[in-house]
C-alpha cells in the first residue's frame, strides 16, 4: 500500500510505503520503520520497537533491514533471504573477525526519543564493523542524522571509545534517564487510590483493595492491590519480588504522586502493560464485581509435622522434609548436595515441633485460636496490627522450656563451638514453587554464652515472625490457613565482613520465553548493604550476565552508588558466580518445572564474597527458592 505522506531518506524526497515487505533497503519514514519492526524481545525499556538489520559483506556491503515480526532472530532471515547455507553454523557470524555478516538492529525508544543502532551483547565486532554498520544505516534512513550506537555489553562499551566522533554514542543510563514509566509486574486491579510516602506507609494500614503510590521504594509492603512508585525499581527489589507472587501490578511513574492525588480516594482501574499503562474510574459496584471475579486460589503449604522432635544435621534432611524443617531449611539441604560448584556452609534444622512446644507451654495457642475469632480482629485492620504486635512482643518476653533450650545450646557447642550463628526463618509457608513468602518472616544473630546475642532471643524473634503484620496479610491474601504455619529455623555460622553480597535470578527477565537469550539477571552492591531493600537513594549494579555466550559479556542496567562507578564484582568473580547459579538451576530443575512463560528454570538465589583469607575473594550461596514468576 502507497502512503500519502512524503519523506525523506537522505536528501533525496521519496514516497513512503506503509505495507511490510520481507525486506527493505532503506527506511524511508515512519511508517515502513513501524511497517518492519517489531517490539524487541528484551523487552528490559519499556515502549520501544526494533527492526533487525543485516550488512551483507560478500555482497558489496548491501544493507538489509528484515521483517522483525516474522523473522525476530538474524538466523533464519539469513537463510531464507541472503543464501545462507540450511543447517550451516550461524553464531560465528557474531564472533569471527572474518565474518560475512554484521548483525544488529535498530530500536526506537519513544520517550526518550532516540534511534539507537544497537548489537547483541555478545556480539564481539570491532569499531571498523561498527563503524561500516553504522554509517550504511544512517545513509539509508530518514532518521539517519539523529542515530546514535549504545553499547549493550562492557567490552562494546570500551569498542565506542574507538569509534569515530561523527558517530553519535548514547549509553544505557541516558536511555533510563528519558524513560518516565517502568512496567515492573503487569496486569490490572480495580482498587481505591492511596497516595502516601514510603515514611508513613512504616505506620499506616493499606488494605488489599487499595493502590499504594509512593514516593520511593518501600522496603516492605503488606498486601496491596497494586503498586506505583515515583522511584524506578530494580526487577529483584522486595516490593516487585511480592508483586509478582500476588499477581499484582507493579510500575514506576514519573511524577507518581502528582498524576494520582487527583483520583484520591476514589474507585479506580488501573491497567499496567508492557509498554503504557492507563487509569480510569469505576464505580464501588463495578470493583467489587472485579473482586468477585479475580479472588485469587489459595496457596497450597503442607501441613506441619510436629512428630520430628530431634535436632538435625542439614546433610540429613532434604526437599521431602518440608513440612517438619520448612521451605527455607529443606532448600538449603538441597544446596548441600550440588558439590564444588556451589559453596554452602554447616548448617542444622530446629524442626517445628520446638515452636508448637513453645507456643503450647505458653498459652499462645489458645490465645492465637481466640485472637483470629474476634470479629475486630478480622474487621479493623488497624487493630488487627496492634494486637499482633503484642503478641510478638509477649512472645520474646516469654521463656523457652529449659531442656529445649539446653539440647539447642549443647548441639550448638558441639557441632559449631564459638561460633556466632544466624537463626533464620524456615516455615511450611514460604520458599515454596507456588507461594514464596519471600521477606516475610525474621533472622537474628545468636551465640551460646554471648550475653550480648542470647540463643533464647534469637529463637523467640524468629519464632514470633510467624505474627509479623505483614505475613499474616501476605497469608491472609493467599487464602493460608495461619493455624497450619508453623515455624523451624535454619541455623548456620554467620557471614562477617562481607566484601559484597547480592540475589540473583537464574533466568532472563527481561526475555524469559524458551528459545530466547539465555542469562543470569544479577544485583550486587558492596560490603553487607542490602540490594533489596536499600537506604533512600542507594543504587547496586543491575546487570544481565550472558555466562553462555563466548567471552560472556555483562549488559549493566545500573550501576553501585557506593562503588565508584566500577564494577562490584570482578569479571572472574562473576564468571564464579554464574558457575554457582547454573549448578543450582540444573540441581532443581529435577524438582521444578518453569513457570509459565519461561524456558529455563528461574530460582531466586542469595549469594555472598567473602575473602578466604589469602586476599582472593569468593562467592558463597546463602540461599536458593524458585522465582515466583511473572503475575503469578
């Protein structure tokens, strides 16, 4: 079809075609751009569209650009089109020097406006190829003059230092900085509007049927029907891992506040999508029929086994244990069994029969029974807090049955003498493929004979957590039974001085679907400052590691605020670090299937680098659960 319009391709004024075609030489206007392209499979920025493009160097330099839509990978294009051999290797065409093709596309961010000329990450071709790439494009399209190379790796970064300087190079954190919306979790909710900071959400209830929008991220949610921060998020933070195990909408708005406190108060839709997102309002009649609708299933947990009333070795338990040492304790076992790949310290089990003794010995049990039957308690979302944080607190205050206490303190002085141990939560509700729980519950340090760090405070501060506010919404959402939660505690020595921590997901993000770019989305940051829930204007590197591709480049999304702007891991400590993932995603890939929608198992994997002791830094693995998955 023939196009009204005229454009310009170069200087010379050419009628511009609107119908896609397998392939065109030149890009003449807007609509053959939008006519070829397709939205990129890394769909990392959001409202973007990408045509793929192919210089033929055995043909003369001849420029392609392809139909994205029906060949969305460079292989088969090639084949069909430009004589490729059927079945010939393909993948050296993005690392040999002497390579016919050089393969890249064009992408079109729409609001920070600009034309990006861009390579896979591991694509390894040189400031010459660049250069060649570069400038036939630029030629053969009417956004030539306003084109710009980004680098989407570290090595492709320091090749555009090379390059010369009539090519314009835009980086990746000039690409964040004009996007105002960032779609973390999509979906849609028919909810109130709240608007509110970060400060005061620490001290006010938001029900399930209310949007939060907030100024920043808030280390920690209850259950809310969507999220909207005026802060941009990291794909792994707190709120958005929550997000994604609600099946809740999650975004990032540019002037989130402004755009919402019109609608305070009022019933509203909110739609989030991949590339836009849109609000509009209801009536209270047409939300509840919404929620009548979209109740979400209830999670599944086993029931709790109070009949293991022995201490355990973490070797002697595993995934089939869930129900007596919990999500967190039976995962860490099956990290024990990985081997050299995956380094994982001593660890024991307190099974949740100790937690049922203390609970009976006290009273807490009639008293929790009585508590979840008070009409308030279910009604009054403010009382509801207030009743489980004295609860929590009688809890500590109370004693732990001596001879518990001194079986604990004697296996402790035993198996790990002088040692300061981290008690960690481990129930039969979280770390589990269909309900994380993920940040729910409590760790404390604890030490026999530390009178700073009581064993006994340590138990009770984990065991109280069941009551965390917090939990019993993200339960209560989930349709839990709370009478069938019960808690056991992983216990493992302590991680001191910590040259940099992080969590990982095995599986790419950004493009998770099976034939898709294979990588590890990580996020590291110095010392032991969280990368989850960090201090108010605290970055960590955000990187997706491509470990399967040769010279395994890493494309950095953000970078450490507390680092200098270098890298907080080394590129052997990274390629340790992918080694370790990989081993953990292939160790429970016996167990898990992927979720929906993607190709490769994704486990939400907490690692540590600890220097042994000879100045060489290594990874260790802290912990490992399945990712929750997209709008589950």
């Amino acid at each position: 079809m023939i196009a009204v319009a005229v454009s310009a391709c170069g200087d010379e004024p050419t009628v511009c075609e609107s119908e896609t075609l397998p392939l065109r030489t030149a890009l003449h206007c807007e609509d053959e751009l939008r006519a070829q392209a397709a939205r990129p499979l890394d769909a990392s920025l959001p409202g973007a569209i990408t045509v793929k493009t192919i210089i033929d160097r055995a043909n003369g330099d001849s420029l392609t650009f392809q139909d994205t839509t029906a060949y969305p990978l460079h292989g088969r294009f090639a084949t069909e089109h430009l004589n490729w051999p059927p079945g010939a290797p393909f993948v050296d065409q993005y690392f040999s020097p002497s390579r016919r093709f050089l393969l890249g596309s064009v992408t079109y961010y729409e609001e920070p406006d600009v034309f990006a000329y861009e390579l896979a990450p591991y694509d390894t071709a040189n400031a010459v190829m660049i250069t060649t790439a570069y400038r036939a494009i630029a030629k053969a399209t009417y956004f030539g003059k306003r084109l710009a190379f980004h680098a989407s790796s570290e090595e492709q970064r320091a090749v555009a230092r090379e390059l010369a300087k009539d090519i314009r190079v835009i980086t990746t954190e000039e690409l964040w900085a004009g996007i105002t919306y960032q779609p973390l979790n999509l979906g849609e909710t028919y909810a109130r509007v709240r608007v509110l900071t970060a400060e005061q959400l620490a001290t006010t209830y938001v029900s399930p049927r209310e949007i939060a929008v907030l100024d920043r991220v808030p280390n920690d949610i209850s259950v809310v029907a969507a999220v909207v921060t005026d802060q941009f998020q990291t794909p792994l933070s707190h709120v958005n891992v929550l997000s994604q195990q609600r099946g809740t909408p999650n975004m990032a708005l540019d002037g989130a506040a402004a755009r919402f406190s019109p609608l305070e108060g009022r019933w509203v839709r909110l739609t989030t999508r991949a590339f836009d997102w849109d609000v509009a309002e209801v009536t209270a009649e047409q939300a509840e029929a919404w929620w009548q609708l979209h109740r979400p299933p209830a999670a599944v947990i086993p029931a709790p086994d109070y009949t293991v009333t022995a201490l355990l070795d973490i070797d002697d338990v595993g995934l089939d244990d869930i129900s007596a040492i919990g999500g967190k304790a039976a995962h860490y076992a099956g990290l024990r069994d990985i081997g050299a790949a995956v380094q994982i310290r001593d660890a024991m089990a307190i099974p949740v029969a100790f937690y049922r003794q203390f609970l009976v010995g006290n009273g807490f049990d009639q008293r929790i029974a009585a508590m979840l039957a008070d009409p308030r308690f279910r009604a009054d979302g403010s009382a509801r807090r207030m009743m489980l944080d004295q609860l929590r607190a009688d809890m500590i205050a109370a004693p732990v049955d001596p001879a518990a206490l001194a079986a604990i303190e004697a296996y402790l002085t035993e198996h790990f003498p002088a040692t300061r141990m981290k008690f960690r939560s481990s129930t039969n509700a979280e770390d589990l493929a269909r309900h994380s729980g993920a940040g729910l519950y409590e760790s404390k340090s604890g030490q026999v004979g530390d009178p700073q760090r009581p064993v006994d405070v340590a138990l009770k501060t984990v065991w109280a957590s069941v009551w965390n506010v917090r939990a019993f919404e993200e339960r209560d959402y989930a349709g839990i039974d709370h009478v069938n939660v019960a808690m056991a505690i992983l216990a493992n020595p302590s991680f001191p001085d910590e040259d940099a921590n992080g969590v990982a997901i095995t599986a790419n993000l950004y493009d998770p679907a099976a034939g898709g770019e294979d990588a590890l989305f990580i996020n590291a940051q110095v010392g032991e400052i969280s990368v989850v829930q960090p201090d108010p204007g605290v970055t960590s590197d955000s990187l997706m590691y491509y470990h399967f591709h040769i010279g395994q480049p890493a494309t950095y999304y953000a970078r450490s605020s507390l680092n200098g702007g270098a890298p907080v891991l080394s590129r052997r400590e990274l390629f340790e670090l992918g080694q370790a993932l990989v081993a953990v995603r292939e160790h429970f890939a016996r167990t898990y299937d992927p979720p929906a929608g993607y190709g490769r198992l994704p486990m939400d994997v907490e690692w540590k680098l600890l220097d042994d002791g000879t100045g060489a830094r290594r990874v260790w693995i802290k912990q490992a659960r399945p990712f929750p998955g997209r709008g589950r």
